[in-house]
C-alpha cells in the first residue's frame, strides 16, 4: 500500500498523520494563529507536512471544511477561514512536495475514512454524516466516493426543513440557536437524567428522523455512520429517530439500513489519506 499523508484542516486547527499499511503514524497537530491572511494558513499546512514528509510519501490528501474543485484542487471560501475565498491548494502543495495531491471537503473524507477503517469497511454503498456546529455528509457508492459535479454531492444540511434547513434543526446549531443552550452542556444535564434535556433531545431524534428519512430516500445507502460532536449524544435522541421512521414509505429499506455511530478517531486525517487512494480507482 502506498504511504500517504492525511491533512484535516478545521477552522482553528490543521491536523497531519501519515499512513502506511493500514495504520496511522505521526500524527502532530496545530492551532491557526493567523487567518487573515491566506499564505499564512497556507504556510502552517506546509510546515506541518514537511515535520511528517519524507522520501517514500508517494501523495498527500488533504480535507477542508469549504466548495472544493476536487478536479483543480481550488477550495473555496473556507468555512472560518475568512482568507480563504478561492486557493488553488493542488498547485501550491505540489509546488512544494513534488508528489500528486488530492483536495476534497471533509465530510468526504469523513465517510473515506469510515470506508477503510471505520465501521463501514465491509459495505460498498455508504453515507456519512457529520453532526456539529453544522450538518455535513459524504457519499461512497460502489466503493468509490462520489462528489457530484460541483463536490455538492451530500449537502444534504442545505435541505429545506420546517422554516429553514436540516442544518438548523440537526446540529449544535439547533441547541444553541433554537433552544438556547449548548449540545455540551445540554449532553450533561442528560446525563444526569434532567427531564427538561431529555425532552430536548427526544425533540432533536425528532427532526433527526426526517433527515434519515431524506437520506434513505435519496441514496439507499447499505449503512450510515454518525459522527461529529453531537453524535455522542446518540443514546438521547436514537429511539425518537428510529421511531420516526415507522411511517417510512419503503419499510424493507428502513429494516435493512445500518446506522451506526463512528468510534473511528481521526477519521478526517485517515479519510484524507486515502484519497490518492480512490482517486486512481
């Protein structure tokens, strides 16, 4: 197997790990002190490569959490990044390294990583789904990821929902926005067995329903696999969701869907890595 670097850039941090023969190794991390100003992003990923690069790294991937040319390689206005409105990344690492690079959106990466490595590994038809401050969601179909024309593919947090979207009611941005309280410390409050958080979160399986429901309907996937921070309060909202789905149009297709949440640390470096990988499929 190839030795590859996964980048994961965030919109405060930049992690990097390389991976050779199914494992990661020397994964170092750090936080952005200027992003302002586009090169000096763009200089921090560079030194941050070049602490794990070396002579035998055959390609690096390279996930951002923005619209992404995956063909060019250009990302385009990065999610808290103000700088970045249009970089040609591709170029500039290629520049540097002399080896291919692959760029693609981070929820993309999150579902290649769940793919290889993840609980996905034995299925072929796949939908990942990030639940944060925002909604994100990566497609593998076939065993290859799919991007869409535009890398659009899975946006599915853009879907209209209620008055707004799914993104509004299925992330963090929910708590905060909606209920005004954070999913951090809503989750603890759960924890304790806090009626009025249980009811908060039974509300959110609610509308995490319809967006399964959206999903399956959409893709037909073989299984989905939640991750982001919000995912850890699965046990709150999973009977509320799955309830929801009683009244699925196509019941054989909600028995047979697999949902499952990642217990994949650094799915976003490892699912970057591997798309040199399944760019050459």
């Amino acid at each position: 197997m190839y030795k590859t670097i996964g980048v994961d850039l965030g919109g405060t941090n930049v992690r990097c790990g390389v991976v050779y023969n199914g494992e990661l190794t020397k994964l170092k991390s750090t936080s952005l002190v200027n992003k302002s100003y586009e090169k000096s992003v763009l200089n921090q990923i560079i030194s941050l490569i070049k602490e794990n690069f070396d002579e035998a790294i055959k390609g690096i991937g390279i996930g951002v959490p923005s619209v992404v040319d995956p063909e060019k390689g250009i990302v385009y206005d990065t999610v808290n990044i103000p700088s970045w409105k249009e970089v040609y990344l591709k170029d500039e690492l290629e520049k540097v390294f002399n080896v291919p690079v692959v760029v693609n959106n981070d929820a993309n990466c999150f579902a290649l990583g769940e793919k290889y490595f993840g609980k996905a590994k034995d299925y072929k038809n796949i939908v990942g789904i990030t639940l944060g401050t925002g909604v994100g969601a990566g497609l593998v179909i076939n065993n290859k990821l799919y991007n869409g024309n535009n890398c659009g593919a899975g946006e599915i947090g853009m879907v209209p929902f209620k008055d707004s979207d799914y993104e509004q009611y299925c992330s963090g941005m929910y708590f905060k926005e909606i209920q005004k309280i954070s999913a951090i410390e809503l989750y603890k409050l759960a924890k304790e067995g806090d009626p009025k958080a249980l009811n908060m979160f039974h509300e959110f399986g609610d509308n995490m329903s319809s967006l399964i429901k959206s999903v399956i309907y959409t893709y037909d996937p073989e299984i989905i696999v939640l991750g982001g921070s919000v995912s850890n309060a699965y046990p709150f909202f999973q009977q509320n969701m799955y309830d929801g789905l009683s009244d699925f149009g196509f019941p054989k297709s909600v028995e047979k869907v697999i949902i499952v949440v990642s217990e994949l640390e650094n799915a976003g470096v490892l699912g970057a890595a591997m798309l040199i990988k399944d760019s050459l499929k």
